[in-house]
C-alpha cells in the first residue's frame, strides 16, 4: 500500500528505516501477522 500523501510517505520510508535499524542490533526479530508469528532473524 503507497499512502496518498507526501507526509505518510515520509512517515513509511522513516519507520521502515528505524525498523531495520533495530532489527541489526536484535538477536531475534519475529513478524507477527493475524498472531502468528514468523521468525525473521
């Protein structure tokens, strides 16, 4: 999904970078979807 305007955008290139920031510094990085949870790391 692309959000519609500049700001979301922003926000989505902005949460997406520190997520992966703290995914490097994790020992264990799960995604949880619906409660399941799919280990990434």
């Amino acid at each position: 999904m692309i959000p519609e305007t500049r700001s979301g955008r922003l926000f989505r290139d902005e949460i997406g970078s520190l997520n992966a920031r703290m995914a490097q510094v994790c020992d264990e990085v799960l995604l949880v979807v619906a409660g399941l949870a799919t280990r990434l790391k």
